[in-house]
C-alpha cells in the first residue's frame, strides 16, 4: 500500500497537482466553533452553510460517503501578479486573483476524478481492491476542506481564515477526494506560525477579520467580507460598508497579499487556464458599467465572474466608480439610472451622490450629477431606488 501512495502522489504531481496528501477521516474538531459561528449569523445570507443535514456532513464525512476510508487532499497554486497600476488606479477594478482565469471548479474536479480512476486501476492491479469507489468535491459540498488540509499535513489555519503551507503561502485552491480506500495517512500539521503578526487583521478595510477565539481559531465575520460583498450577498451592499470596497469589483485578495508567507513564496502559476484576461486584468471600470445581458454572457460565461450574474457585477462596479468619484465616471453612471435591475439603478444613484458631494452644486459636473438623480427620481416606482436617489441628491 506503501508503493500505492507514493504513485498516487506522482499521479497527481504529473496531472498538475502542486501537492497532494492524506488524511485519516474523522469526526471535525471544528465542528462546535462552526456551529457557534452560525449561531451568531456571521455567515450572512449563506443559508446553505446553515442546513442541519449540510451541518451534520461537514461534521461526519460518513453522511457523504457512508464508507470512507481515506482523504486525499489537493492544492493547485492560482497566483497571478497584478498588471501596473493596479491596484492603485481607481478608475480600474481590482478582480480576485481566484477569478483572472477560467472557473477553477470544473479545472480541477476534472483532475480528481482522472486521479480516482488511476487509483481504482492500479489498485485493482496489484490486488489491493475490487473496485474503489471515491467522490471528488472543489468548493461546492458540505465539506470542510481547510481542516481537511491542515489534518493531511498542508498547513495550518492564518488569522485571515485560509490555510497557508510554509512553502508556498496561502494562494491555492483545495480538492478533495473521499475514498473507501484505507490510505496511509500524512502527519497533521499542528504548529501555528501566525505568532503576534496582524497584518491581517490591520489591512482588511471593512474589519471583516476578528483574530482568533480562544480556543485559536480565526473568526470572520463574513458580513463585512469584501468576497461577500461583492460575490454572496444577492441585494444591496450596506451603505456603511461600501467605502471600504474600493475598486475591488469581485472578490478580495487584501489579506492575502499582506500576508508574510505570500510575499516569501508566491509564484505565478503555471496553469494556462488561470492566466488573467483582458476583461479581469484590471478593466476600466467606466467600460464595464455598460456591459449588456449579452456583453456580460459573453465575457464571462466561463469565469467565475457569472456567479454574480449582472446585476450583481454592475453592483460592484457602480460601487467602485463612485469610490473613485471622478467626473468622467458621470455619463456612465446616468446611463446606468435608467437599468431594468434596481439594484444597479440605486447603486449608480449612490455612486452619482458621491461625486456630487466631491464636485457640489455648483462645481465641476454638479448640476448635471442633480438633474440625472432629479430626473430618474421622477420616474422611480422602486422604494428603495427612490431612497437611494434622494440620498443621492444630498450627496450622502
């Protein structure tokens, strides 16, 4: 079984696997903390952490896989440098380095399950099992894939809540593979090299990061999450919150890219599918705010982008113009007054309200900023656009 293990690791190395371990599985030491977690809604508008049967399967792998034997855990390295300028330019969105490339899910799922019918061959081959039997799963079950990494040996868990490897930092993605297969499992990580840093929990700019408990795990309150924000949170981002975001359009990297161990180890990746694009390399934001139904499929029907649909992109966008409060940024946003989302109209009247109270009446674009907000508020049969809008014409 040995020799099985070790070309199981050559496998997943060859497949473009940066790294692959095992871990024995077991009921989750974590499983109270993220139970108390939920219990103080932190986790926001993500009801599907919240399910009882989705709970008890983060608790008990036996609820996905009723005999699990072994876990193999993954990681493939995503790291993309920023191009110049970003993400300093305000008038370019910052896109999660995550995001750049094409959809990691089916990338990587694919891998795994190429993994698992090498594995049920060669075990069959030399005798070690009939057929083996495995399901792969990359951020989309009820798993609980970091401590599955730090029990495979991969880490341990940072004060910004991701797992980071000594050697490589925290920029990659995890798969997992369950099997009923017994495998001869890795050691646990066990140490926290962490110690009195906060970069971290200093640099977040919503304050989405609480340290860690006192039983040592990181707590985030995901409300306050840029990758919330702007990903799982489907209606209007909280006024008070939206300062904050900047130019970040998708996602967030800031408390990664503070991080020590990424700025000692990160590497661009070497996977094709993960290169950043044109319209994810820092895309000027004006551009993007006019993007059709169409426009938006188009661009981004194989990125992770479309998880946001839209309405929830221009969000982000309209957000991050009026972060930049720049006059050039008025036309498009006027335009975007008249959208059939209200949810992109009454963030534009946001964005529009912010440059007006940079630029005032009379000032620079001023009365041309009042008469859009004036006009769309005129024709405005969404009670919570309207409020935007008058908010707007107070420059609030």
């Amino acid at each position: 079984m040995d020799r099985l293990v070790r070309d199981l690791r050559r496998e997943g190395i060859r497949l473009g696997f940066q790294d692959l371990r095992i871990c024995a599985p077991r009921r989750s030491e974590h499983i109270r903390f993220f139970r108390e977690w939920i219990d103080q809604r932190f986790h926001g508008e993500m009801s599907y952490l919240s399910r009882p049967d989705s709970v008890a399967r983060r608790d008990d792998l036996r609820g996905t896989l009723e005999d699990v034997r072994s876990v193999v855990v993954v990681t493939q390295n995503y790291f993309q440098p920023d191009s110049p300028g970003v993400p300093g330019d305000p008038a370019r969105g910052v896109v999660a380095r995550y995001a750049r490339g094409e959809d990691y899910h089916e990338l990587l799922k694919g891998r795994l399950q190429v993994l698992l019918r090498w594995l049920d061959l060669e075990a069959g081959k030399r005798r070690l099992a009939g057929k083996v039997r495995g399901l792969a799963y990359v951020d989309t079950g009820p798993i609980l894939e970091r401590e599955l990494g730090r029990l495979a040996g991969l880490g341990w868990f940072g004060k910004n809540t991701m797992l980071i490897h000594p050697k490589r930092g925290s920029y990659f993605f995890l798969g997992v593979l369950l099997l009923d297969l017994p495998l001869q499992a890795d050691p646990t990580f066990g140490s926290d090299h962490c110690g009195t840093c906060r970069a971290c929990l200093d640099a977040c700019p919503t304050g989405a990061l609480l340290g860690k408990d006192q039983n040592g795990a990181p707590v985030m309150d995901a409300r306050r999450c840029i990758s919330y924000l702007t990903i799982e949170l489907k209606g209007p981002i909280p006024r008070g919150l939206r300062p904050g975001i900047g130019n970040r359009i998708f996602g967030c990297d800031i408390c990664q890219e503070v991080c020590p161990w990424n700025g000692k180890f990160a590497e661009t990746s070497s996977e094709a599918g993960f290169r950043s694009c044109p319209d994810t390399d820092g895309p000027g934001l004006v551009q993007l705010m006019g993007l059709s139904d169409d426009e938006f499929g188009s661009r981004f029907s194989s990125s992770p982008i479309k998880r946001a649909k839209r309405r929830g992109f221009l969000r982000n966008v309209a957000v991050a113009l009026g972060n930049w409060g720049s006059r050039d940024a008025v036309p498009a946003l006027a335009r975007a007054l008249d959208d059939p989302e209200p949810l992109v109209r009454g963030h534009a009247a946001w964005a529009l309200g912010q440059i007006l109270n940079r630029v005032g009446i009379p000032g620079d674009g001023g009365f041309e900023v009042a008469e859009a907000l004036l006009f769309r508020l005129n024709v405005e049969d969404d009670p919570w656009v309207e409020g935007e809008l008058e908010a707007g014409l107070k420059g609030e």
